[in-house]
C-alpha cells in the first residue's frame, strides 16, 4: 500500500523548515502565520515569491476536496463532505450561534467501535486520519467562518478519537497553540477507551472530556456501545474519576435518547447515580434516524421528562439542541446518503437490542 501524501497541515514548523531550506530562515514564520493566522492557502499567501508559493503547494498540497454541502434553511449549520487523496470521505459540520462557532470534525474514515444507532458505525472502519487531515477540517471550517472566528471544536465527528489517539492530541495542541483556541474549548469525545482517557490526563491540555456513555448499566450497554464489553462501566468511572482529579475538569455524559431502549425510569435511576458520583454533565440528544436501525428517538416530551427528572436527582442535565436533521448533519449520515454501499453487512434485526427485539416480537405476538 502506498503511504499517504505529506499535507501542508501535516507539516510541524520543523518540517516545514526542512521542506524549504534554503529560503531565508523568516519564510517559515511568514508561512505558518498565513496558513494559522491569516487563514490563507499556500498559493495565496501574497508575502511568499509565487515560485515558493507553486512548489509549496505541489510538495504539500492541502488534504480536503469538497464534494458536496448541505447547510440549513437558516444557515445556522453547515455539513462538509470531504473526498480524501485515496478516496476515502468525512465529514465535518460548521455550527453557528449568537455566543460561539464550533467545528465537530472527524478523527478517522469509518469507524470501528459498531455503536448500533450509529450511521458511521454501519459503514465500517477505513483508515486514520492524519494530523494534517484532522487540522484541516478546522481550517477550512475558519475560512468559511470568517469573519467570525472559530471558539470551539469538538471531535465529535466520524470515528473514535482515542483509537487515533496521537494524530488526535497533535491536533489538539496545533488548534490551541497556532490557532489560539482555548483548551477548555476543546471537547474530545470516547465511548470509553479506558487507555486514551488516562494519556490524556497526562497531557498539559485540560481538555474536556466527553464519554459517549448511552447506558449506565453494563448489560444494555455491552449492546448499544460493544466496546463495553472490554472496558465495563466500573472500571470506565475509575477512569473518568482520574481524569477529572487531574484536570479539574467536569466531565460530560452523552447520551442519545432511544425510545423504550434507554429512557425508562429505571435508566433514569442508573444515569443519575452514575453522573452524580462523579459530578459529571449529562447531555441528553435527541436520537437522529439511522438507516438500518429499526428504532425511533424519545419524543421531545419525554426526552424534556427525562431531563427534568435528572435534575430533580441532583445530576447537571441538558437537552442538546437537534440541528441540521433535514441536511442529514448527524455522523455518517451526508456520507452515507452520497455513497449507498456503505453501510453494514449486518442485517438491520443484528443491530436492535435484545431487550427491544423482545418487545418488537411482543407486540408482533399480540
């Protein structure tokens, strides 16, 4: 297999030193502050010499081709579909509101984690994104921005951050340091790898820490989130415990509401004596639809109940607003609406919980 193509933005300043050596020593100052600061393409940074400038960019060429946009009818959220130099795609959503610009950008291409309500997860796993490639989406998310300025990015995007775990703190230094992004405005998100959770409490970054969390009794979430299975909610609290000893940084609980699967009382009961023993945020979101997941999402009544009976047991609860669903804007899916085949071979039947397939049957029984 061929190895993928150094990118502009996979260049660290001492890369990018050796890449034009010979310049004078100034050129790599003038460089950097054009790509990060000023947010501008190689081949339009009007301080370099245009002979720089052309071999700049057929040496390191930028990573992301646009294939296609979705943004909604109030212009408030726009969704990236990006072709890669291998063909390979991911997405990259633009939000905006009165008080902050955020980018949720993706770590890799698919994803192997096969969270059953995930469009992403249905598609499989392809590759790693490099540094380069995660920075990008930011910078190209800036420039569509401008002249507002980005203030938040989450990786929240396709795939697992903390099984790309190196290129992912790389990015997130790169988005601190020369974009001038607060770390405490940088949300990095997990469904629980236990590993990448206490290395990243070992990094200088007090990032915030997001665990896609979905069920909070190891039974049901062995079948939403599988990985579960090796890192069961006990030893995933011990973690999350450390992480916040270290960072002082409250964590944050997700959880996609899925009707009659994990927004029953006794979920509620499971939830609240889970977050509020480690003083966590719960971020209650409402379940996009999913292709080949036979199940709907809570309604708003009942997702506003569960949210009210969360406080009401102590727990810092929130209903994150639904946006873009009529531009496809949850994970995976403009990515899955733009290329068909890729979904799961499983059958949409090996994807239901077994406590909802039961029901189903019930109800099919009389």
């Amino acid at each position: 297999m061929a190895s993928s193509p150094t990118t502009v933005f996979d260049l660290d300043r001492g890369a990018l030193a050796a890449l034009v050596e010979g310049e004078p020593l100034y050129r790599v100052e003038q460089i950097w502050t054009g790509l990060y600061r000023q947010l501008t393409p190689v081949v339009e940074i009007s301080n370099l010499p245009a002979s720089l400038r052309n071999d700049l960019a057929d040496r390191a060429p930028e990573a992301l081709t646009e294939m296609t946009r979705s943004t909604t009818d109030a212009g408030d959220t726009v969704k990236f579909l990006w072709s890669l130099h291998d063909g390979a795609t991911v997405e990259t959503v633009l939000m905006y509101s009165p008080d902050r610009v955020t980018v949720c950008i993706s770590t890799q291409a698919g994803c192997a984690m096969n969270c059953s309500f995930c469009a992403t997860g249905q598609a499989g796993f392809e590759r790693q994104l490099s540094v380069g490639e995660i920075v990008e989406q930011v910078i190209r998310a800036a420039r569509e921005a401008t002249p507002r300025r980005v203030s938040n990015v989450v990786f929240m995007g396709m795939g697992e951050p903390l099984a790309n775990l190196d290129a992912t703190i790389a990015a997130a230094h790169r988005f601190h340091h020369d974009l001038g992004i607060s770390a405490r405005q940088l949300t990095i998100s997990t469904v629980g790898l236990i590993p990448g959770i206490r290395r990243l409490a070992d990094e200088p970054l007090p990032v915030t820490l997001a665990v896609s969390l979905h069920a909070a009794r190891d039974q049901l979430r062995n079948e939403l989130v599988p990985i579960n299975q090796r890192y069961p909610l006990r030893d995933l609290a011990a973690a999350c415990r450390e992480y916040f000893d270290a960072k002082g940084r409250r964590l944050s609980f997700e959880w996609a509401m899925i009707a009659n699967v994990n927004d029953t009382p006794r979920d509620l009961d499971e939830l609240a004596r889970y977050a509020r023993d480690l003083r966590a945020h719960v971020n209650l979101i409402p379940l996009n639809p999913t292709p080949g997941y036979p199940v709907i999402g809570t309604t708003a009544d009942d997702v506003r109940q569960f949210c009210q009976g969360l406080i009401a047991a102590g727990v810092n609860a929130t209903v994150r607003r639904t946006r873009g669903t009529d531009i496809d804007a949850a994970c995976g899916q403009l990515r899955t609406a733009h290329q068909p085949s890729a979904t799961s071979h499983r059958r949409p039947s090996d994807r239901v919980p077994v406590q909802l397939r039961a029901r189903n049957d019930s109800d099919q029984n009389g």
